[in-house]
C-alpha cells in the first residue's frame, strides 16, 4: 500500500474518474487461473497454447496517493470492443494536434499510451441483470501534468503528496543513490522517482547479457514506465549520472 494511502479519506472522496497517465500495451497472451492479468506468449515455452490478443490499460493517477490499476482485456471482450477501444479512437483528433501527427497515418492506442488523460467510469457493456461491474472510458487528453491536474482539482480531486520527506531529504537522498548531486530535481516527486533509477540500470544490464546494449534497455525500460518516462529521458543528467556511476549493489543505502 503506497505511504499516504487511507482508504477511509478513499471511501469519501467524489468520484471523479481517472485523471493521470495511461500505458497501454498489446501482446499475445493468455490468462492463468487464479492470476491476476494476462501472461506473454512465448511459442518456444508454450507451445501450442491456446492464446489471444491481450491489450492491458494502465492507469497512473496524477494524485500519487491514489492507486495505480491496470484493466486487462482482450479484443473480442465487450468492455473493448464498447468502451475503451472507441473513446480511445475517439480522442484521434486531439491526439493528432498533440503531438503533430496526421489523421488516418497513426494508431491511436499505440500514440494514446503514455499520454494524460480523463475517464470516467461507466457499467460494463456485458453486464448481466443485476450485476454492477465497470469499467472506463476515455474522454479527454492533456498536454502537461500541470493540465491535468488544475482540471482534476476542478472536479473536487485534490492532488496530495504520498511522500513524507522535505524536499532536501529526498534531494539528499537521490544524490547518494547515483553518488553526485542531482542537479535536475526541480521537485520532490522528480527526486524521488530518480530513486528507481539505479535499479532500473541495473536491469538494464541484466537484459544485455545476452545483447550487450544496456542503453537500448535502458531506453525501452523507461518508455515501459509512464510515470519514470514523463520525468526523464535517456538524456536526462539522473540517466547519465546513474549509468556512469558505480554498480548499484556498492552504494550504500
């Protein structure tokens, strides 16, 4: 349970839907029984299985003390086919003024993920009488964090800090996770995802044993996690430093 979380302030608070980031992912998958999401097909492990196309939606809230959730689905399933693939299509116009792209030349899942956005939650389309199962339905893009969150306070959300550290501390912190100040943390909630910075490097190796790119890994597992991707870059002087720095396990915490 993240620091900050009540789920009494939870049960009280409006319902206003999902403001935050979405990570959308489509693989062939299949679900296991009694686990929750879908596992990655893997022809050479699996053989034969029977699999499906499986699109899972992740959703960051911009309120950190708010939990993260990940709805997976699969094409033919109706809250797809009737709620999240269509508004999802939905928002191909404002996704196209966004980021400059030209309409009917783009998928709008794949340039969908990663972005800010606004849902709403809706009854399942393949609810039964009597049942209340929902889902969600994408409304509306943002361009900045900043956006999204004046529009979440408008409809009686408030943003709360989940970290119960001074902005110093938690500089101090990031500093001695990657051994050199990091000059870049401009708030606190950017100090403190630099903290999963070395951790991620060092899986970033891991996967290149096999390839030897550490950076190309580096890149991907960024691009993989909507809250580290939307604060840094392989660029990014936290990246450079942790991946210049001394191996992970010789930094003292």
């Amino acid at each position: 349970m993240k620091n900050g979380y009540d789920p009494f302030d939870d049960a009280l608070a409006p319902e206003t839907g999902h403001y935050g980031h979405v990570h959308i992912e489509a693989f062939q998958g299949f679900f296991v029984t009694g686990q929750r999401g879908a596992t990655p097909y893997d022809e050479t492990v699996h053989g034969d299985r029977k699999h499906y196309l499986v699109i899972e939606f992740t959703f960051t809230p911009i309120d950190s003390t708010r939990q993260v959730f990940t709805i997976p689905t699969v094409k033919w399933a109706a809250e797809y086919s009737g709620g999240l693939m269509p508004s999802a299509v939905g928002l191909a116009e404002e996704i196209a003024k966004l980021k400059g792209l030209t309409m009917g030349q783009f998928n709008p899942l794949r340039e969908l993920s990663g972005l800010l956005v606004r849902t709403e939650r809706i009854p399942r389309p393949d609810n039964e009488e009597g049942e209340t199962w929902t889902t969600h339905r994408f409304l509306e893009i943002y361009p900045s964090e900043d956006a999204c969150r004046e529009a979440y306070e408008e409809a009686g959300g408030s943003v709360q800090q989940a970290i119960p550290f001074t902005h110093d501390e938690i500089k101090d912190a990031a500093a001695a996770a990657v051994g050199a100040t990091i000059e870049a943390a401009d708030d606190p909630q950017r100090a403190t995802f630099a903290l999963f910075l070395p951790a991620l490097w060092t899986r970033a190796k891991d996967m290149a044993i096999v390839d030897g790119t550490p950076r190309r890994h580096m890149v991907e597992l960024l691009e993989d996690n909507p809250q580290l991707v939307a604060r840094f870059s392989i660029t990014s002087p936290e990246v450079q430093k942790v991946m210049s720095a001394a191996p992970v396990e010789d930094i003292p915490f």
